[in-house]
C-alpha cells in the first residue's frame, strides 16, 4: 500500500511538469502511473521513485488545501472523495506593487547634535543620521475566495515617493482573512560623522532636517492554485481507484485558477538630511 507521504512527495515533483496532467495509482504493483494528455502512458515509476526528481522549492509561499478548502475553488467543479495530497494555494513569487492614493501629507522639523573634542588640536566630530526609513500598516480589506489560514510570505514593492523614499522592495506576512494586517518596516538610515575644527571658545553643532510623510497605499496579492487533485473512485476507472489531476497542466491560464486579496493603509514614510555644521 502507498503512503500518503509517498504520495506527497512524488506528485509535488511532477507538479511542474505541464505535459502530464494524470496520475493513476497501480497498489497492486506499488507503483504511479503517469499519463501524457492524449492518455497514452508516459510511465510507471516506483515508490521510491520521487528521491531522484527536485522538489518544488518555495514552501513558505505556499499552503495545503484541505478538503473542504479545495472544494471551494472553482478549479474543479465537483470534487469526489479527495485524498490527502499537495494540493495547495501559493503566493507567487511575483513583487505586489503598491499603487498610492492622493498626494502625501507631509511635516518637516529639524534636530541639532553637538560634537564632542577630538584629541588636543580642536578638532570635533558630530555624528548624524542620514537616509531614510518607512513603517507601513495595512489591512485586508478584501480576501480571496482560494484562501487559506496559513501566514504567508509577500513581497511588496514600495514605490519612490517624491524628495522622500526611493522605490524599495519588503517582505511582509500576510494571513488571508478579512481585516488581518500586515506590517511591514524598512530602515536605509545610517550614521554619518561630520569632522569639524572648533575656534576656541566656541561649540559646534550640525542640524539635520527631517521630512515625515504619510501616504495611502493599496495593493492585490494573488493567491494561485497549483498541485494535485485526487479522486478515488468506487469502481475502477480505466482499471484504477485512484486518479489524480494536475491543477495547473487542465486549467492552464492562471487567472482562471487564481484569486486576489486586496489591502489597504497607511505608509508613514521619513527621510533624514544632515547640513553643515556650524560653531558659535
């Protein structure tokens, strides 16, 4: 008898092969038989057989479907008794580009950092940030319809907001359910140390000036399904009880095997420039 975990492993091996779209079962013989789409045979492959075929790499973007989860899709319309298999929703590994609404509101202040002596010849360094930073929050406001309870892994790429942020890419956790949040946090400021030579008597300082930015931002993951689906039937079907179906080699078009969540928030974006020093 094969094992669920035989089964896992061989079928998420195949998965990516697009040419062969069936898998049959032969339990008497301990062994998968792989069907080309006009279904003629392509193979038969023993249980051992998937420790010599590359796994699909890229697990954290990727969840199991359940059973009932799977019947919700509308992959496959109706589902008969489905058996433990990889059968999953993936996040792809495409970057979600945010897309900004209205112009950013924005407030600039600045901060003055005193030097300390360096050595005996007046010399004084002042130590100031320079860059910038963005802390963003958002909520999903719309779930997909293949989604699962699983936190998955996202990339979102940030766009350049203007004398502010260039563009730049994060990774966030994302859980498809209504209202959940992802947060995400990005950090490019690093400490620059402005030298300066003090007249006698007097104390230098620099200033920086710092610009904070807060934005509306929205953004549509895509949640795609993939893998396998088995049916087992109750009489044999030509000559097996168990079938399997490849999810992405029947349905070949992804927008029709895949769904979007939509989120929404606020990014709070703040870019920090250090001027010349000055001693009085």
């Amino acid at each position: 008898m094969l094992s669920a975990a035989a089964f896992i492993t061989f079928l998420t091996a195949l998965s990516g092969v697009t040419a062969l779209p069936f898998i049959a079962v032969d339990e008497a013989r301990d062994t998968y038989l792989a069907f080309k789409r006009d279904g003629s045979l392509y193979g038969r492959y023993p249980v051992d057989a998937e420790t010599s075929i590359v796994e699909r790499s890229g697990a954290s973007q990727c969840a199991q479907l359940s059973v009932a989860e799977a019947q919700t899709s509308n992959v496959v319309p109706s589902l008969y008794n489905t058996v433990d298999s990889p059968a999953q929703v993936c996040i792809t590994d495409d970057v979600v580009q945010l897309s900004y609404s209205g112009d950013p509101v924005c407030q600039t202040h600045t901060t003055t950092s005193q030097g300390s002596l360096v050595g005996t010849e007046g010399e004084v360094d002042i130590e100031v940030d320079q860059g910038f930073n963005s802390d963003s929050s958002y909520t999903v406001s719309s779930a997909s319809t293949l989604g699962v309870s699983n936190t998955l892994s996202v990339k979102i790429g940030v766009p350049e907001v203007a004398e502010v942020t260039e563009a730049f890419t994060v990774s966030a956790s994302v859980t498809d359910t209504t209202s959940s949040t992802i947060d995400t946090s990005y950090n490019d400021v690093s400490k620059v140390t402005i030298k300066m030579t003090a007249p006698e008597g007097k104390t230098c300082t620099a200033v920086t000036n710092t610009k904070t930015c807060n934005i509306q931002a929205s953004g549509q993951i895509r949640y795609l399904a993939t893998g396998w689906i088995w049916f087992n039937y109750n009489s044999a079907t030509h000559g097996h009880y168990k079938w399997a179906v490849s999810i992405e080699a029947v349905v070949t078009n992804q927008d029709d095997r895949s769904s979007f969540a939509t989120f929404k928030g606020s990014m709070v974006a703040n870019t920090e420039t250090s001027y010349a020093g000055n001693c009085q």
